[in-house]
C-alpha cells in the first residue's frame, strides 16, 4: 500500500472517530450539564493552536486535514470528571501534542498514543482533581466547575467494596464517573459502526476485553457476590470498554497484521488487569497502553517475518511444480536454433558494411590487422566474416597439384631455396605487408619471390 492510500485512510478513520465521539458528548451534556461543551472547546483549540504554532515554527504548510490531535484531546475530555478545572485541560493537552507528537515526527509519527499520554500525565500531577466524579443530574457551576461530588464504581472497587449500581444504569451511564466513558451502549453502537465501515478490525477489542473478562472471572476483586456479577461490576463500572473502541484502535500507534494485533490486544488486557489490581490509579488500561505501543513495531516485524516465509515456501513449491510440467524438449531446441542462427548474421552485415564503405589505398593497408585461427595445429590466414574452410583433404591436394605443376626454382642472385626464403620472410616481418584476406600458401611464395627478387636485382 502506498504512502498516499495510507495518509487518506487515517484521515477518514479520524473524521469517523470525531463523529463517533459526537454521541458521548451530547450524553455527558444531558447528564452532567453544558459545562461538557466547554471543556471539549478548550482542548479542541488549545490541541489546534499548539498543531498551527509548530507548523509556522517549522516552516511547514499547515494541515487542515489533520485531526489526530483533536481526536485525542476530545477522547482524554471523554475520561475526565465534569468538575475538572481548564487550566489541567490547557497545559495537559499542550505538553501532550507537543512532546507526544510533534517531537515524534507529527501526523503518523508518534509511537504513543495520545490520549493514554494525556490521561497518564493528569493523573500523576493532578489526581484529585482527575479522579473526582461527580453525581449525575446535579447544578455545576460553568466556570469554576464547582458540584456534588461521589464516589464512583471503580474508585469501591478499588477500595474493596462493591459498587450498588443497577445493570441498566451500568448500560446507560446513569452513575458517578467521567464524562463519557461510562455510556456502555453508546460506546457499543460506535463500535459497530467502525466495524462495519471497516475503520477498526475486530482483532485488538475482542482479544482485549475477553483477556479482561478471563482474568476478572478467575481473580475476582469482589467478594460476597458471585463471579458473574464480580465480572460485571468489574468491566461496566469502569472504562474498559471505552478503552477498547477508542484508544487501542489508533492507526499511528497499532499494529497492522492481524496476529500482531491480536497479541497486541492480549498484552494490553493483562497489564491492564494487572495495573487495575496492584496499581495506584483507576486508570491502569492508559499506562498499559503506553507500554504495549512500544513494542508495537516488533510484533509486526516478527509476524511480517513469518509471513515472508511461508510466501516465499509457497512461490517455491509452486516453481517447483511449474518446472515438472514444462520439461519438454522443444525450448532446448528452439536455444540451439538461435544458436546457430546469430553466428550466421554477423557476416552478411559486415560485409554489407565492407561494400558500403570505400575502398582504402595501398598505404593504408600497411595498418591491417593479422589474425590467425588455430585449426588442428595449423595456421589459415582468412578475412573477417569469412567462413573458415573445413574442407581441409581437398584444399591440401589442390595445393599439392599447384605446387606439382609449378616449380619453384630459385633464380641467379636469388633467394637460395623456399625454406631459406621463409626463414628471411620471418626476420623481415616488418616490412613485409599483409592482407586480411585468405590466400593460397603458393600465391603467397609467389608474391615473397617477387618482392626478394626484385630487392636482390
């Protein structure tokens, strides 16, 4: 997949994500009062002034498409108390895009996941104010976020009680918590829909929360009630399920192959049970989330490995059987045809070039060169592009009948014998000239008689 088809499908997962959290932000409006809006706005822009600010001080052209930080900062809104003061929203929702993302590399960069970044920070520097619930259909005051404050389900939990909470209440969010991460049947509807618009897969929630369900149905924290309603209380009271469908779904900090997902989705539920049981705050699925997200590229690396493999074992087996069925003799032949055919090409374009170019003066044929083919032990002088002449017997007996008819006799003052004549050819290689066309070993005595001859005249 290209880079492109990437960027476009986060883009459409964050606009899907800002209209699924559109219903949890009109419930916590009905059950907690207006002052929901108001917390939402001021990270909605303190996250779209920090993206601008950094943009200019880059250098970079700013992104309009860009909603991954709003997502995030609109998604930490959803798990804080409707009493929480701005100046917790304004400097957490800061330092989280600016560290957590922008020094990350921006958009698509960042290992962590935002949101469990966020939440993390505020619970540790300000946990009285993050962890303060308060009751549902009370006044509170729009700007100092003054109300009734009470002890929600997870915080009995927690402390060894047991939560007296309906389990219709438990679905439609109607006790002490945060603002939006207690809407169970909201929160599944929203899961549905990205189902079936494909913006999440099935593999990181289901593992997650039957991970959850397991560990709460064999380690029960509540006593004095069945397993069943102790696995109840334990995963509706508390945002597991909030967690599930929009914080371990992010596509810049997930895996992408569907076994690293999964384990990815087990890692997060045992440490999230584990940080739930033993930890020091509620919300031990964000601190579970930022472990598991560094390990998320490993996971990929390791299954992509595996499925490289079993690719790569398949193609093989699937050469192999190919091989078997085209093992035929007709490509062997077809080869040796070419074979034989190119060689016999390169001599009528050369000679067509030969005839082409002009022919050269005697001078310049001093410059030639001399080539030899080794044939049984003897030399033959031939042209380029010539055909060697395999017909050995017959040139040997016609040279045999020219030498018969001609004799050769050495005349006054000349060269003493053929044997003597050659030896002072071969001394006087240099100044003797010679062709790149085949000749006859008596034209060519005939021709060193000549020219001794004449020398010696």
């Amino acid at each position: 997949m290209s880079s492109i088809s990437k960027r476009h499908l986060n883009d459409s997962h964050y606009d899907d994500m800002m209209l699924a959290l559109l219903p949890l932000i009109v419930c916590a409006c009905v059950i907690y009062s207006s002052r929901v809006l108001l917390i939402c706005g001021t990270a909605f822009v303190t996250a779209r002034i920090v993206d601008v600010a950094m943009a200019v001080l880059r250098k970079q052209e700013i992104d309009t498409g860009d909603k991954s930080s709003t997502v995030a900062a609109l998604t930490f809104c959803m798990m804080l108390p409707v009493s929480i003061p701005l100046y917790v929203v304004v400097m957490t929702v800061a330092v989280t895009i600016l560290v957590g993302k922008h020094a990350f590399g921006g958009k698509d960069a960042y290992p962590f996941s935002l949101a469990a970044l966020a939440m993390c920070m505020a619970a540790v520097n300000w946990p009285n104010e993050v962890f303060r619930a308060v009751k549902p259909f009370t006044e509170v005051n729009f700007w100092t976020g003054a109300a009734q404050t009470a002890v929600s389900g997870a915080t009995r939990i927690k402390n060894g009680g047991l939560p007296y909470i309906s389990m219709l209440n438990l679905l439609l969010g109607n006790h002490a918590g945060a603002l939006g991460s207690s809407f169970i049947i909201i929160i599944l509807a929203v899961a549905v829909y990205l189902l079936v618009t494909r913006r999440i897969t099935w593999h990181i929630p289901v593992t997650f929360l039957a991970t959850c369900a397991v560990i709460a149905r064999v380690f029960p924290r509540i006593y004095g009630i069945s397993r069943v309603d102790s696995l109840k209380f334990e995963l509706l009271s508390s945002a597991i399920v909030f967690y599930a469908v929009f914080m371990l779904n992010e596509p810049a900090t997930t895996p992408k192959n569907p076994k690293a997902k999964i384990v990815f989705g087990v890692l997060c539920g045992v440490l999230t049970m584990l940080f739930r049981y033993y930890g020091s705050f509620e919300t031990g699925g964000c601190f579970a989330l930022l472990l598991v997200n560094a390990t998320e590229g490993f996971w990929d690396r390791l299954f992509a490995e595996d499925g490289d493999a079993t690719e790569e074992k398949h193609a093989e087996q699937e050469k192999g059987t190919s091989a078997q069925k085209t093992e035929k003799p007709q490509p062997a032949k077809k080869t040796v045809k070419k074979a034989v055919e190119k060689p016999a090409e390169r001599p009528v374009e050369k000679t067509a070039e030969k005839s082409a170019q002009p022919k050269k003066p005697a001078s310049e044929k001093k410059k030639e060169a001399h080539t030899a083919d080794k044939t049984e032990g003897k030399k033959v002088y031939r042209a380029e592009g010539e055909k060697p002449n395999t017909k050995q017997p017959k040139s040997t007996e016609k040279k045999s009948a020219q030498s018969k008819k001609e004799p050769k006799q050495p005349k006054k003052g000349g060269v003493g014998s053929t044997i003597t004549m050659i030896s002072r050819a071969e001394d006087n290689l240099d100044q003797v000239e010679f062709s790149t066309l085949s000749i006859d070993v008596n034209e060519a005595l005939k021709a060193f008689e000549e020219k001794y001859n004449k020398e010696d005249k």
